[in-house]
C-alpha cells in the first residue's frame, strides 16, 4: 500500500467544466480532455487546497485488498500527506517521510528522474509528453470521465479520472495495473483556499527533537 502513497496526490484535479461537453479530437491531441486537464493545471497554480482521501487497493477479481484513509494539504507543488502511523512532506525539492512506528524521518531529493506522479502540477505540465488523454463520456449522474495512457512503459497502463461535470471536483481517481490489479483514491471533504505556510511542508526537527532523522540528500 506504501507505493500508493504518493499516486494519492493526483487526487488533487480540481477543474471548472462547462455545462455540456462537446467532444472532439484532432491529430493526436482530444480537445475535450486536453481542455479540462488545462483548467486542472490553472487550478493547481492557484490556492491551496486539502482534502480526505480513501485509498482501496483492488487485485485482478475487484476483490478489496487493502484499505488506508490520508488527509491531504497541497499548494502549487508542495504537500502534506498524513496518515495514522506516518507523514510525508515535500517543499517541492525534498522529500520527508515520518515512520512514527520506528521514531525516524527519512530525507530525499525529488529529482527530474521522480515519477510525475509525485507532482500533480508537473505531471499536468508535461502530460502531453508523458501521456496521451482521451475524453470518454459524461456518466448520467454528471461524472466527466478522462483516460491518460503512458506513452512509455510503466508498472500501470491507464490513469481514469472521475470529475464532477457542473462541480469540477475531483471525485475519485483509478490507477489501472497490467496485472489485473488497481488502486482507487476516493476523495472527500475538498476545501480551497486554506490557510498554509512554509513550514506545513517541511518536517519539524525542533518539535520533535527525539525523532531521528536519516538525510540522504
């Protein structure tokens, strides 16, 4: 489940859609999809938001494997995972993770060799070099639905992203694996416009001095 952690953060794309969406593709690009991941971009540039996301890890028959629920603060490429046992932090160049079980931080660099996945608003930057998107329909209940499939290989061949229609909000994301498998990120409570600092994003040796911490930047 610990790999899934991060892939959390895509959860993150919060978009304005237009009343009614009319698809249309050209060349390789789908206008309709490329439309609404640009406003998810503009949106990521814009206010700090936080959320509840519920992660449920599925094998090949839809069966439930594993479960773990985060709360989730994020602005313009810095976040705050928190989860019962342990925290990840990233200013947007490091990353902390907190193992409250073992009382350590361990620190690394976020590299341009990281998965996008790391980095919504990255991964939104340089989706049409990383992936190809495909609009797929509007559910009844007004769920917009897009597809990004890797252009290169991967350990998953499609991120599906569900999205409110006349809402924009996220509401889940589903991470499709080769084997059968997926993880889903369901996301509730979404709140813009928090209130943050830079030190929400960093860990805090000095509030807990007895925390060891393992730099391997």
């Amino acid at each position: 489940m610990k790999k899934f952690v991060p892939l959390l953060l895509l959860a993150l794309f919060a978009t304005t859609l237009s009343a009614q969406i009319t698809h249309a593709a050209s060349g390789d690009v789908d206008e309709a999809a490329a439309a609404i991941l640009k406003k998810a971009s503009d949106q990521l540039n814009g206010k700090a938001v936080s959320f509840s996301v519920t992660m449920v890890n599925k094998n090949s028959d839809k069966k439930e494997t594993a479960r773990m629920d985060a709360r989730v603060v994020y602005h313009k490429g810095k976040y705050r995972v928190e989860q019962d046992r342990q925290v990840l932090y990233s200013d947007g160049k490091a990353l902390w993770h907190w193992n409250k079980d073992v009382g350590e931080v361990t620190v690394n660099n976020l590299s341009d060799g990281e998965d996008d996945l790391l980095n919504p608003a990255r991964l939104l930057a340089n989706y049409k070099k990383n992936f190809r998107e495909k609009f797929i329909r509007v559910e009844q209940d007004g769920t917009a639905v897009i597809d990004l499939t890797p252009k290169k290989s991967k350990s998953y061949h499609k991120i599906r992203i569900l999205v409110g229609e006349k809402t924009g909000v996220i509401k889940s994301m589903e991470l499709h694996n080769y084997d059968g498998s997926r993880g889903e990120y369901r996301v509730s409570n979404f709140k813009q416009g928090v209130k943050t600092s830079d030190k929400d994003f960093r860990f805090d040796q000095q509030a807990n001095p007895a925390v060891e911490v393992i730099d391997m930047r």
